[in-house]
C-alpha cells in the first residue's frame, strides 16, 4: 500500500483561538454545520508547510489538505494556504 501524503500533522485544540479571515469563512459555508465550524475554529495545527501555527480552518481549504482522520491531518506537503490567509 503507497502512501500518498508527505506529512502527518496533529490537530490539538488552541490555548487562544487563531483569527480565521472572512475568505476561509464564506467558503466553508454549506460545506459544514455551523456547529463544527464553530468547533473548528477552536482548533490549531503547526503546518509544515508555512512552519507555523495556524488555525485548522485555514489548513482544511488548503491546497494540500488531503483528509482529516482521527485528530490528524495528512498533509501533501505542496502549496501551502494564500499568503493574505496568514495572519
């Protein structure tokens, strides 16, 4: 079996949630609940990409989001989120 992710990043819940810019948050509408989304917006990873903590929104629309499974992200490793996304 070949895996196809680069990196296996830790989803963990954030001391202070991170801002989520209103880009991140007008696309994710009609794709999740509002009760996730709100659940998500407390949530952190440090991306290997930008080698920084950023909010697990901001990693979902990302280009090199693969899946979410069980607390952990695999991740492609490629093209990291927008630049005016990082705040």
């Amino acid at each position: 079996m070949s895996v196809d992710y680069k990196f296996l990043v830790k989803v963990r819940e954030a001391a202070k949630p991170k801002r989520i810019p209103k880009e991140v948050s007008l696309q994710l509408k009609g794709v999740a609940g509002p009760k996730a989304i709100s659940r998500m917006k407390k949530e952190s990873v440090d991306c290997p990409v930008v080698k920084d903590e950023v909010g697990f929104l901001v990693c979902f629309l990302c280009p090199s989001f693969l899946r979410r499974v069980t607390g952990e992200v695999h991740c492609a490793g490629g093209e990291g989120p927008p630049k005016e996304w990082l705040l």
